[in-house]
C-alpha cells in the first residue's frame, strides 16, 4: 500500500491562522522548528511525508484531512 499525496491545502489554512492570529510566516515556521524556505517548500510542494503534514496538523490544531487530499494506492 502507497499513499499519495493529491493536493496540498497547507497554504490556506496558514493564511486562515494569520488572518485569525496576525502571526508572521516566520514566527510560524520558528514555532515548527523549519526555516522559512522549508515553509515555503512545504506548502508549494504535494511531495512531503506525512509526519510534516502532521506537524502542521499539530500545530494548526486542526485535523490532517484538512491539509491535504490523499489517495491510498494498493500494489497488489
């Protein structure tokens, strides 16, 4: 089994979370331990593990299927 990351939403509820908190894209990315580049990889990229997702899920304190879409590949 493969799971594969379909579409990314991290950028929308980052922008939700700044407009709602009025934090910085670098105070977040201070508070997730990344750099700002690696932010900015992250949320323009759908090739990212899980556990970042799940970071992010974390620290927006949401649920993981409200960052990203996913499909589940058998290779059976």
């Amino acid at each position: 089994m493969q799971i594969r990351i379909t579409k990314n939403k991290i950028e929308d509820k980052l922008n939700e979370y700044q407009k709602k908190t009025g934090a910085s894209k670098t105070w977040i990315s201070e508070q997730l331990g990344i750099s700002k580049q690696r932010l900015y990889a992250i949320v323009n990229s759908n090739n990212m593990m899980l556990d970042v997702a799940l970071k992010f899920a974390l620290f927006l304190n949401c649920d993981i299927k409200d960052l990203i879409e996913y499909e589940v590949e058998n290779n059976e």
